[in-house]
C-alpha cells in the first residue's frame, strides 16, 4: 500500500500498471525501467536489461524465447554433467582438485537444469491457461 500523498504527480509503469512517484527511473514492484533514461543510461542498462531476463524467465510467452534458453543453458547443463562424469570415472587416485571440479560440474549442472526447467514450466503454464 502506497502512503504517498493522492495530490503527488505519478507515472503509470508500462509492465505491470502500479503507479510510481514522478522521479522514479525504475518500477518499485515489478523493477522494469519507466523512463528512457533507464533503459540507456551506463549504469542503468543493466537493471533494464536484468528485468528483461526475468520476464523471459518468469513468463515466457512465445516459443522462441524457451529455445533460446534452451540453446543458452542446456549446454551448461551438460557440460555439468561431463565434468562430474569424466571426474568419477578417471582412473588416477581421488584427491582435492577432483573434488572441486565435481562441485563445479554440480554447480554447472544445477544452475544450468534450474533455469530450464523453470522457464519451460512457466511456459507450458501458461500456455495452458
């Protein structure tokens, strides 16, 4: 709940409809930029930019933008498992560095299946709806 005075000047944000104070660069609920200056300026690119990410991921509505997570992810994904793979089944002694390369290949792995399956999951749900 807003406690800002009514009489206050206000911009609608495109992405989700909340009204922001007048000065604002950036929605305070969903983040998206409001002003063109937020979108392009140095620093504030990369806000904009971050909040594009999130939409793709969060609510993906076309088909393509599940590809190209697909095609940016997936091969970290399976890279991630190479790398746990070619670790266990080496034929030298288990020492230290074996064991932080497996936890990068879980690393890979993990974070690489974490965002495809949420992006896809979030497509088929709302292709459903």
């Amino acid at each position: 709940m807003n406690t800002e005075p009514p009489n206050e000047n206000r911009i609608l944000c495109p992405s989700c409809g909340e009204l922001c104070p007048e000065d604002a660069q950036f929605c305070p609920s969903c983040r998206s930029p409001i002003t063109s200056y937020a979108s392009t300026g140095p620093y504030e690119s990369i806000f904009a930019e971050g909040a594009a990410y999130r939409a793709a991921f969060n609510s993906p509505t076309k088909p393509i933008v599940v590809v190209g997570v697909w095609l940016l992810f997936g091969p970290a994904a399976i890279c991630g498992l190479i790398i746990i793979f070619d670790s266990l089944t080496r034929t030298s002694e288990f020492d230290a560095s074996d064991m932080y390369t497996i936890i990068l290949g879980v690393v890979f792995f993990l974070i690489g299946g974490y965002i495809l399956s949420k992006t896809t999951r979030n497509y088929l749900k709302n292709k459903e709806t």
